[in-house]
C-alpha cells in the first residue's frame, strides 16, 4: 500500500496513510517496524528533533533508568539486536538509552518515514470515510484508517501552578524538558522542587557543582540503592547465552523481565529473617530488592510495614542532620509510590551546601523575580529546577484533542475515568489504539516489551479488518465497563489505590482520582490473546464503505 496526496477541503494537501503513529519513542518505533513489515503506508510524527520519546526529553543531570535495567530493558523483535549492542551499565544512563534507541532507529532505517519537529495538536474521526484526520501545528495535515497513540504514560510536563512562578527571572527547568546544551549549576543557588525519580537522581550530581542547593519536598519518599555496575562482556555474553529461553522467561514474568519473583509471604518469616533479607537486598541494590522482596509487600499491611521500617531506619543512619532524617522519613505504604533508586540521594543531605525545606510544614507562599518564599521566609535563588512529574498515563492522550464519531470529545469522556477497553481501545474512538495507555499494565511492565506485544495483538486486529473487509473496530461501553472493573478489582486487593501517586492522578488537580493500571502483566497479555482468539467478543465491527479506502482520504 502506498501513501497518496488528496486535496484538503479546507486548502492545503492531505497526506493518506493507511496508519498514521504519534510519537517516536520505544512506542512508536516499533509500531512503526511493526506496520511496515505488515505492509501499510505509514507516517510518524513527533515534536521532538529525533527519535528517542521520553529518553530523548529526560536530559536533566544523573537521569538513568531506574527500572530493572540493562541489558533487558530492550526490544525482543531481533536476534540480530540483542546480539550486536552492547549495554555499559545495569541502569544506564540516559545517553546510552538514546544510543541505543537511535541505533535501532538507522539499522531498521526509521528515520525515513518520521516527521520531527511535528506536533500533533487534534485528532479528528469522519465516520463517514472511516479515516482520522490529523493537524499538526507545522501545517502538515494527513488522513489514516488507523491511528496508534504511542505518545508516552510520562511525557506531559506537571507544571505546579504557585503565585509569582513566572516572576521569577531566573534560570528554570523541568526535567522532562531539560536543555540540549549543557546547564551550568557552578556558583549557583538552585532550588529543586519534586522528590519522585527525576529529583531523587538530579539533586546530589547538582549539589556537585552548585553553590547551595535547596530541596523543596512535598512527600517523603522511600529510595533504595540504585546499585549500579558496569555490565562486563561476561554480563553480556551470560545474557545473551541463551536469548530463546530468556525471552520466554520475559514473557512469563508479571513484569516482563527475565527474573524469578519470590513467592513467599513476609509473615511467614521471622522479624530477624525479614531483617536479613531486606539488609542482603539494600546492600546488593539495584531494583532487584523489589523483585527479590516478599511477595505481599504491596498487599498486607503489616508486610509493607517490616520494609517501611527498615527503610525509615536506613535514612536515620545515613542522614547525620537528625532533623533533616525526621523530614525525610515517608509516611505512606513503601512501593504504592513508583519506588525509587537513587545514587548518593540520603548522602547529598550531608554536604554542607544541601538543605532541605519540608513543604508540609513550611508551605512556599510565592516567588519573587529572585527567590522563593516559603511561610518561615525568603529563600533567595539563582535556578529554579522543576523535578514536578508528569500528567501521567492518561494526560499525553488527551494533548491530542481526540474527537471521535460524531465529535465526541475524549475530554469529555474521560472526566471520571478513562474509559477503555484493554488498555487499548476506546469506544466511540474507531480504529484508534492506544499503546502503554491506562488500563494497561503499562508503566508495571518493561516498556520496550510492552510495545512490542500490544503492537503485536494491534497488529492482528488490523489484518481481520483488512482480509475481511472491514471498515472499523471499536469497543463497546459494556465492554469497558467491565474492563475498569476487572482493572479495579486487581488493584483492590493492593495497598496501591491507598495511597496517592501519580498512579492514581492524584498528582495533578482536577484528574480523575483511581488507579487506572492493569496490575498483572502475564495475566494482561493472556486476556488480550483470549480475546483475539475469541474473535474479539466486546468489540463492535463496522462494514467497509462502499468506496475503496485509497480514495477516502
Ligand atoms: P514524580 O514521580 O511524579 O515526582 C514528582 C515530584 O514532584 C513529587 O515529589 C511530587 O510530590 C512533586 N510535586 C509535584 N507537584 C508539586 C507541587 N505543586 N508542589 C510541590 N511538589 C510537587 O515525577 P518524576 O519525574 O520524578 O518521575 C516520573 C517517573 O519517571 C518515575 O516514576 C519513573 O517511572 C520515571 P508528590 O509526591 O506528588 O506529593
């Protein structure tokens, strides 16, 4: 199939695609990989200069990954992939991920059929054509029959909304829109507001070079030892020994990596084995602590509170400042919040040019063009660093402005939930898939596998519409009724919902407030393998029009 120019009703030309893919990230790049060996006609568009998504926005300083790490935090598609690249560390730097995405990027020749420097600004479906219409903000205007979001669970900025932020007339950033072009902190008052990943890992490689650099904390919060190491040929040869086996163990896992998760309780131990295990994982570190942990840390209340305490009692020993530790100490469930690896973050506090100001406590009342003024004073700055997260999961969707059959607004569907179904699909939204979307697993699961299997069920879906010439697919309400129940009734046997986090929206004011993640990826992708073996019971089909598709655009 190949892509056509039609002209546009309103002027300018139309580019006809058979697909058209938002975002050039993990997500989108293989979505892209996918389609094309499938045939299609394909057009990627992304804001960015390059391919990369989040790894390509996420330049802030001590950025790395801080999941399960390399050399698994990587695509399953090639042999020849895992193979040829080389991963340097356990949690790699941000630089390395982009390497290695770009890398994927020019083996598989991407680049040719991604528009950069395009940022999708409205969606729009025309039932009567069966094909999305799509506006960029550079004026490049295109029609799809199938539109795939890959537009990142983490990439639309949470910008806080406090008095006089824009007088302020230093230097600010947020981290997930960190310059190109170094950033110098050297003799320099930096305050950093946000304690969640992205502050936890920029805050002690800032304290290196700044003057004096204040944290402004909300939420305490529990972190543990990234544990990183240089990963050495034996690592990798060891992990590639055996690639088949490997991947099936990654299919297996509930996370989709390669590991064995323990599966006993906490309560079946002693108080002196429990303290035994948690010691032996910290001093190992690395996110292995979690998945080496007991099996109901994140279900039993008395189970999380072993780990809490153990945790609360490992910032008191490193924090010297007793004051600051009492700041420091988390009052939540440990892991109901994305658990966090750090490096040097507890230490930092000990340096003489880091202190810390507990926002509960001592509120920030606004900022002035030169510092920040919080309930006990004024706090002179020179940078204001951003570390404040993200509209997460359900915001980057939204950013598109999506309008579906008879120009429902997925705005105004999605005012108390995000309504889908699969994680996937939405109903009044034809031929539109969602990857890593809510009612997913998501950010639970290894990103890059992820991808690669939604795009995967994705894919079949697309070739029983075009083999029996069908028009459209969508879900019906039912349908994702049920799925939101059955995603809530997996979080309900968790501590997750209990306790707010970004997970649940609770993050951004006005969001609809649950837990919108599919817990259980294994389970996930053998529901949705179920429902396409079923021949796809909750989804509606709609018959082809009667003119061809090439000249619907
Ligand atoms: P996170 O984890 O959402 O962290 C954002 C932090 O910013 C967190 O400590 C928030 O406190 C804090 N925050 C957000 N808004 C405000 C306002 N208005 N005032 C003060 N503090 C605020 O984002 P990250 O970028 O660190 O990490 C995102 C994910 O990227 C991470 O989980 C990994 O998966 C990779 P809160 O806890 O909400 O009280």
């Amino acid at each position: 199939m190949t892509k056509e120019k039609h002209p546009s009703p309103t002027g300018g030309p139309v580019e006809a695609y058979d697909a058209v893919i938002i975002g050039a990230g993990v997500s989108g790049l293989y979505a892209l990989h996918h389609l094309r060996e499938m045939g299609l006609s394909v057009r990627v568009y992304d804001g960015a200069t390059d391919v990369g998504g989040t790894w390509w926005y996420n330049r802030y300083p001590g950025a790395r990954v801080d999941g399960p790490g390399s050399p698994f935090y990587c695509y399953t598609f090639s042999d020849e992939l895992m193979q040829e690249w080389d991963w340097k560390e356990t949690q790699s730097e941000q630089s390395d991920v982009l390497d290695y995405i770009e890398h994927v990027a020019d083996r598989y020749d991407l680049r040719r059929d991604i528009e950069f420097e395009t940022w999708v600004r409205d969606i729009r479906y025309d039932e009567d054509t069966q094909r999305w219409a799509v506006e960029t903000d550079t004026g490049v205007r295109a029609s799809a029959r199938f539109l795939i979001c890959a537009v990142g669970a983490l990439s639309t900025a949470n910008l806080p909304d406090i008095p006089g932020i824009g007088d302020f007339r230093g230097e600010t950033y947020h981290t997930g829109r960190w310059p190109h072009e170094p950033v110098s902190f050297e003799g320099k008052r930096v305050a950093v507001i946000g304690t969640g990943s992205s502050g936890i890992q920029a805050m002690p490689e800032i304290a290196k070079e700044a003057a004096h650099v204040t944290v402004l904390q909300r939420t305490a919060q529990f972190a543990f030892p990234a544990g990183n190491r240089l990963l050495t040929p034996e690592d990798m040869a060891e992990a590639r020994r055996d690639w088949e086996a490997v991947k099936a163990k990654m299919i297996a896992n509930a996370g989709g990596f390669p590991f064995e998760m323990r599966a006993s309780s906490a309560l079946d131990a002693t108080p002196e084995e429990r303290e035994a295990l948690y010691e032996k994982l910290w001093q190992k570190g690395g996110f292995g602590f979690f998945l080496n942990l007991y099996s109901d840390i994140a279900i039993s209340e008395e189970a999380n509170q072993s780990l809490a305490d153990f945790v609360r009692a490992k910032i008191r020993q490193i924090v010297h400042d007793p004051e600051t530790a009492r700041k420091l100490l988390p009052d939540h469930f440990v892991m109901t919040k994305r658990p966090i690896l750090e490096n040097g973050y507890f230490e930092a506090y000990n340096r003489d040019n880091v202190s810390l100001i507990d926002l509960r406590e001592d509120p920030i009342e606004h900022f002035t063009e030169t510092s920040v003024v919080t309930r006990s004073g004024d706090h002179p700055i020179d940078m204001l660093v951003l570390a404040t997260g993200y509209d997460a999961i359900s915001g980057s969707m939204l950013r598109l402005n999506p309008q579906g059959r008879n120009g429902i607004r997925l705005a105004d569907r999605w005012t108390d939930r995000f309504h889908n179904y699969l994680g996937l699909t939405i109903h009044g939204f034809p031929n539109l898939f969602m990857i890593h979307g809510p009612g997913s697993p998501g950010v639970f699961y290894n990103m890059p596998l992820g991808a690669e299997r939604q795009m995967g069920w994705v894919g079949n879906l697309l070739r029983r519409l075009l083999e029996r010439n069908l028009g459209a697919v969508e879900p019906s309400e039912e349908s994702e009724k049920a799925w939101d129940d059955e995603v809530a009734a997996l979080a309900g046997v968790t501590l997750f919902p209990r306790t707010d986090s970004w997970w649940t929206g609770a993050n951004v004011p006005g969001k609809p407030r649950y837990f919108s993640v599919y817990l259980g990826g294994s389970i996930y992708y053998q529901r949705i393998a179920d429902v396409a073996e079923n021949d796809y019971p909750g989804f509606e089909f709609t018959p082809a029009p009667e003119t061809p598709a090439s000249q619907r655009a």
